[in-house]
C-alpha cells in the first residue's frame, strides 16, 4: 500500500505497541557462520591471514571455528522483522530503510546453534514525513535456554508519519534514554584508520546469508529505487566496519566485544573502497566509515569492548 498523504488512520500506536510477535526460531551451522565471515570480507586480502583465517577455517575441523559478534545481527532478520503482521501500522515497503542496529553480546556466539527468539516492539516514534519503529530481539539457545545475545533494529518508514499532533509528536520506547545511540565523532585525529576495497560481487556473497531484498542483487529493482546499480547491504558495511576495529584494537579476538551500535546514512556501491576512522576512547572505539572514490560517511557509531589487547 503506497501511502502518499499520511494521514490520523496511517498508524494506530496503541494497536502497534500492544502487538505480540510468536516467538521464531533460527539454526546455523559452521557453514553459515564461515559464509558469513566471508561475506564481510574475512580473509578477502590475504587468505592466510591468521588472525582472519580463524572465523573460517580451523586445522581440528570446522566446528572449532570462531564467529564475528556481528553475525548477532542476522537472527532477527532471519524470517524477516515481521512488520506486515503488525495491526495498525500502514506503510509503503519500498519506502523502508534500515536506520540504526544496536546488539548487546553476553556470551561468545558458538559456531552452531539452534537460537530461539522473543521479539516486542520496544519503540514507536513520529517524525512527521516518517515513522520510525523499533524492533528488539533478544535471543536465547534454544536447548538451554541461556541468553545469547539481544538486537535493536530502528526502521524508518518514509512516508507514513504524521498520525499524532504535531504540538505532541507522538513518541513511546521501553528502554532508557542513555542507551544506546549517543556518541560523537572526535575532532581530533584518529587513533587508527583501516582501508579496504569490497568486491564487485560483495552483496551477492553476503546475501546468501539470508537477506535476499532485490535491492542488492536486481538492477532493475535498485533503478527503480532511485539507484545506479545494486547496493550493499548496510549490515555488510556494519560488519566491516567492527572487523577493523577487531583488527585494530583486539588482536583479532572477537570475544572482546560486548556492545555494537552503527548508523547508516548514504548507500554503498560493491565495488567501492570503506575507510574506517576508529577513535580508542577508554572501553570504547567510537569509529565512522568513508566510501573513499566519493569521500562520503556512510556508517558511524561505535563499539564497546571488555579489553584493548592489542594496547
């Protein structure tokens, strides 16, 4: 349904926050989780790099390999966010856009699992010419039931907004207000920056991790959408982003991250070259990602880590 004038009757709020989702479940193998890891460009530079190499290979058999914090992020969006079951809330699909994704880590992600996951809307919020809502996941192990890990996904849906007053734009969420999107980018120099070049045919490797949208793979479908060619997926550009600043500030080791948090804001071509600025500040590197041919940020946020190894 294409929503052209937004009006009181486009979202019902108190239908949308009322919303229970059925619990679903996600299961993985090593396979997935090395796919994954080369889908945000593990080893793509050197293939015996032994600090990468581990996330997709290892000598005593696959099931001992590691996997990145950001593979987190495909569980909510493994049978999709489910925002077409949701009463009360009218948007047009080809207007969404992927906003912000925030996960908190508990524990190491094992290389194979069956996850089971409870999902709430834990935010509902009028921006006028958009809605924004917002999606959390909290996933648990589905034969011990011990937490794993918890996703935020903020969606924007362009086109829809403006269904409270505008002397009281209408805003709910279930979390505090210190987490998790407050940051700054420094001024001053950073302590590391991190160079790499995505292949031509990024988006359709990290696809086969289970996001399919057209957008990254259709030209037609990514021309329609107001783009030269099929885009990356902004999670991909998340996952590179947190490779280098385990790279640059972990000596490779996963473990050591416990919180993620990335912005998108402009589109990336596979092809293109990410410059990742890093700034190591206490138990925190704050970081923003450049396309280098266009000179343009496209991610930013930041990553909380339990140690600095490499310091």
């Amino acid at each position: 349904m294409v929503i052209s004038n937004p009006s009181s009757s486009a979202i019902d709020p108190e239908l949308v926050i009322s919303h229970r989702f059925s619990e679903t479940s996600f299961c993985y193998t090593e396979r997935d989780v090395a796919l994954y890891a080369l889908g945000i460009g593990t080893c793509s530079g050197d293939a015996v790099d032994e600090k990468e190499l581990i996330y997709v290979y290892h000598k005593n058999g696959q099931k001992f390999i590691k996997v990145f914090p950001t593979f987190a992020a495909l569980f909510p969006f493994a049978r999709g966010l489910g925002l077409e079951g949701i009463h009360g809330l009218q948007y047009d699909p080809r207007l969404l856009l992927h906003g912000q994704q925030y996960i908190e880590i508990y524990r190491p992600l094992p290389s194979n699992s069956c996850i089971l996951n409870k999902v709430k809307v834990a935010g509902l919020h009028d921006k006028g010419k958009a809605t924004i809502i917002e999606i959390e996941t909290t996933s648990y192990i589905k034969e011990s039931g011990e937490v794993l890990c918890m996703n935020r996904s903020s969606i924007y849906l362009r086109g829809s907004g403006g269904f409270s007053s505008a002397s009281q734009p209408y805003s709910y969420k279930t979390y505090s207000d210190s987490q998790p999107s407050r940051f700054s980018i420094p001024k001053h120099q950073p302590t590391a920056i991190f160079e790499e070049t995505t292949q031509l045919s990024q988006a359709l490797l990290y696809r086969l991790s289970g996001d399919y949208n057209p957008l990254h793979s259709d030209p037609m479908i990514a021309q329609v959408a107001g783009f030269a060619r099929p885009i990356l997926h902004g999670l991909c550009t998340l996952g590179f982003a947190v490779r280098a600043i385990i790279r640059s500030f972990c000596d490779g080791e996963a473990t050591a991250v416990k919180n993620i948090f990335g912005r998108f804001l402009l589109h990336v071509y596979p092809g293109e070259t990410l410059v990742t600025e890093m700034w190591l500040e206490g138990s925190r590197a704050i970081y923003q990602t450049k396309v280098k041919e266009r000179n343009r940020v496209v991610l930013s946020g930041y990553v909380l880590l339990k140690q600095n190894s490499s310091l």
